[in-house]
C-alpha cells in the first residue's frame, strides 16, 4: 500500500484524492501516495468536503468529529487530520477499506 499517513501532535494526517461528481460515494482505491474517495456531491459550498468526511467515517469506521479537513479546501488533492489515532492505525483502518472496496 502506497497511501502516506504522516504523525500529527492531534493524531495522524492522511492525503485524499477527491472524486467529487461520482457515480456513487466509497473509497475507491489510491492515487499518488493518497487515498482516493469518491463522492457524488458538487464541489461547490463545501458539499463535496462535507460528502467526503461522511464517507471516510464511514469507511474507516470513525466518528465524524475524529475527521477535520486540514488543507486542499477548494482542490481535489486534499489533507485530513484523524484525531487520535496513530499513522499505523490509520494505516490498518485504510487497508480495511481498500479490501472492502475491492
């Protein structure tokens, strides 16, 4: 797995590659050293970044208030901070649904 989980002093930092306009919501794989997500939402007025944490709590079986959008606000590549948890967790969490998805 290629996905870069970084240490954060909250928890862990994990890159997202955003797929808004999708067919359908879920991890979909990864792309560049990130997770790729797809959401159905428009990425206009922050649907697409609220869509997204819904999904990876979802995914990554976690309360929405563990997820926080740290930059990538109005672009694709962005980067979520995972409160709590280590980069390993985070990690095992991301390998969990990436099995799911296939």
């Amino acid at each position: 797995m290629s996905v870069e989980v970084a240490l954060h002093a909250a928890g862990s930092v994990l890159p997202v590659q955003a797929q808004p306009r999708a067919r359908r919501n879920g991890v979909v794989g990864e792309h560049a050293g990130a997770l790729k997500v797809a959401v159905t939402q428009a990425p206009e007025k922050g649907k697409a970044n609220d869509a997204l944490i819904k999904v990876l709590a979802d995914a990554l079986d976690l309360k929405r208030s563990q997820i926080e959008l740290l930059s990538g606000d109005t672009n694709t590549r962005k980067t979520f901070l995972i409160r709590g948890l280590s980069p390993d967790d985070v990690l095992a969490k991301v390998q969990a649904a990436l099995d799911a998805a296939t």
